[in-house]
C-alpha cells in the first residue's frame, strides 16, 4: 500500500503545508503556468504515476486540468508534513495517450 495518496496532498494543499521547490517556481515561469492552475490540478486531479523510491521523499505524478481546463501534469512529493511541488508541465501529446494518463512505449 502506498504512503502517498490523492486526499493526503489534497488535504496538506488546503493547508498551506505546501514547499514550492526553486526548480518548480522557475518552470512555472518558463512555461507560463500560475499557481492558480497547479492548485486547480491538485485539488481537482488523480495520481496517475507514484515513485515510492524518489529522493528525499516518495513522490507523484498528478493528472489534472488548469483554471481554464487545460491539461496539466503535476510532479508533488511528500514528506516533513508538507507537499512538496516538484514541477508541473502541459502534457505532449506525442508522449502520452489521449486523456494524458499513460505514457506512450
């Protein structure tokens, strides 16, 4: 059974235990997505990837949608008591199905 789960981090997002990593603010930027739309994604969307091994803390990939329902992929670890947004990026349809929730082989 996983330690990380979708209501966890939902629940740690809605309380502000939230740690933005310097990598992620500075992919937000690059990429134009606000902060608004990585909440959006959290607290709308489901884990479609876990990486129970990542270092320092098991993480996630989350499927979501932006404030304007566009596609959005959210990469959250957690540990310390808090989620830790990792980066976040929009889908390539070339390296992933349809709907965005399983990569291409």
């Amino acid at each position: 059974m996983s330690s990380i789960n979708i209501d966890t981090i939902q629940a740690l997002y809605s309380a502000r235990s939230i740690y933005w990593t310097d990598h992620a603010l500075k992919r937000l930027q690059e990429r134009g997505i606000q902060r608004d739309d990585v909440k959006h994604c959290i607290m709308t969307g489901k884990i479609i990837e876990e990486y129970p091994y990542d270092y320092p803390f098991p993480s996630c990939l989350i499927l979501g949608c932006t404030v304007d329902l566009k596609s959005l992929h959210v990469v959250v670890g957690m540990g310390n008591g808090l989620i830790w947004i990792i980066s976040a990026y929009y889908p390539n349809p070339d390296e992933w199905n349809e709907d965005y929730s399983v990569r291409r082989k």
